[in-house]
C-alpha cells in the first residue's frame, strides 16, 4: 500500500474529505457514509483523537489511532474489523449486498465504541440524542444520511434498538453485576410466596432483605460461607417432602437426609417383600 494512505483508502479518504467540508455540514460530502463514521469518531473520542494521528501519520504508536480507539476498552478484534469493513465497504458501494452488510456492521461498532466511552465517562440523555445523529436510524433527518438509511436498512429500529440495549447494559453493570451475585434460585423465592415478576423489580438491597427471609425459613445461618450449596439441598428436600428439614448445619441436614432417605428405601423393601411373598 502507498505509504501515504493513512491505514486504508477508507479512512485515509474519510479524514480527508471530513478536514475539508467542515464548512458545508448539511454538504453530500459532509453528510456521505464514511465521513460521518469520521464524525461519529470525533464525538465519542475528540477531534485531537483522530486528527492528530492522521497529521503525524500515527498509526500503531503511542498516541496513535489504534491506541486512541482503544483507550475505553475496544478489543483489538473488533478494531480490526472496524478498519477492514470500512474498507470493504469503500471498494464495494456499488455492490448493494456487500455494501449494506458492512454498513450495518460499522453502525454496530460505532454504538460498542459509544457505549464502552459510557462506562468510563458520565453518560447524560443529551449525549445519546446527539450520538444518534450521527447514526442512520428513522430520525435520520439529513437528505442524503436519509437515502442510505431507506437504501440499507429501510423502515429498521434495529439501529436503536441495538443502542439502547448496549447503553443499558453499560450504564447499569455495576448494578447487574450485583443483582447477579445476590440473586438466589428462583424457586427458593417462589416457595416463600414471591413471583419471578416481583423479584426482577426489586433494587438490590430489597433482594438481600428477601434472600434473609429466605435463609432463614429454611434454617440456614446468613454468615454461612456455604449457604447456597445447603439452599440447594433444601429446596430439594421441601420439594420431596413439603416441609423445611434443616438444622442450619451441613453435616446434621446431610444425615437427616440420609436417614430419611434411608427409611423410605426400607419402606419399599417392605413393600416389595410383602407383594411378592
């Protein structure tokens, strides 16, 4: 490749044009695939952030593009194919199926990038509404962004949908990863009376209250390191049998267990004797 091609013709074509229609931004240049990937760039990351790569034609070093797209986290994997299918797309815009299939994948990358910023810098609802005008969606109001979004994904939520899942999911997990941690079997909630609709709209310290009732129906110490393995097996038991059978302790509920066990395996012996005696 010509070594003054900054990483690809893409790219390379992208910056360029997006330095010199800053002036025209309702232009079809300005407002062209690949030169509004270029704005979205600069929104999530700054514009010194992908400029000054460009200018000192920095690719793989410190302070580079790859280093900068990478610094909220982006997987090398993906950057990578961020790269390629903006190339791919470059070579193949007369090709509808190609094009559209890389289309698609780069709006995609583009909302992993924003929502990797969000669990690094505080994320407001203005920010969502103005990174959204750099994706092709319904709202899409600029003639020429609009042509391409009826050409490749005409009529399609699956844009925004897929923003505002990624936004969610980075924004709350912290609490999601709590809720995880926290969270007991579904049916250990059920057996005290709670449905699986009531305990998914719980905050988490109302789950921990729950979970203590739970624990302590069944007989098991809170402070107990190995409490979810003795849920495990009393839930088992209740289900058998109906009724809680714990001592708090592991080694007694195990022999209770097995003399219960122990008496019904006896109680067919019996049974089994008796009908062929």
């Amino acid at each position: 490749m010509d070594d003054s091609i900054f990483v690809n013709e893409a790219i390379d074509y992208a910056i360029k044009t997006y330095m010199n229609n800053k002036t025209d931004p309702e232009g079809e240049l300005f407002n062209s695939f690949l030169v509004v990937v270029i704005r979205a760039l600069v929104f999530i990351y700054g514009e010194l952030d992908i400029l000054n790569p460009y200018r000192t034609k920095n690719i793989k070093g410190l302070g580079g593009l790859d280093s900068n797209l990478k610094k909220y986290g982006l997987e090398d994997t993906t950057l990578e194919d961020f790269k390629t299918r903006l190339q791919v797309f470059y070579q193949n815009q007369n090709n509808d199926e190609i094009a559209r299939e890389n289309f698609i994948a780069i709006e995609r990358i583009l909302v992993i990038m924003f929502a990797n910023r969000a669990k690094h810098v505080l994320l407001t609802q203005n920010d969502v509404s103005d990174f959204k005008k750099y994706l092709y969606t319904s709202e899409t109001d600029n003639v020429y962004r609009k042509n391409l979004y009826d050409k490749y994904t005409p009529n399609s939520m699956m844009i925004e949908h897929f923003l505002g899942f990624k936004v969610y999911e980075a924004t709350h997990d912290l609490i999601f990863t709590e809720y995880k941690e926290n969270l007991l079997r579904m049916d250990a909630y059920k057996i005290l009376g709670y449905n699986e609709v009531d305990i998914i709209k719980m905050k988490p310290e109302q789950i921990a209250e729950i979970n203590s009732k739970v624990y302590n129906f069944f007989g098991i110490k809170i402070t107990d390191q190995n409490k979810k393995m003795r849920l495990d097996s009393a839930i088992t038991y209740y289900k058998k049998y109906g009724r809680a059978l714990t001592s708090g302790n592991g080694y007694v509920d195990m022999v209770l267990l097995a003399s219960v066990l122990a008496t019904a395996l006896m109680i067919m012996v019996i049974v089994g004797i008796n009908l062929w005696g």
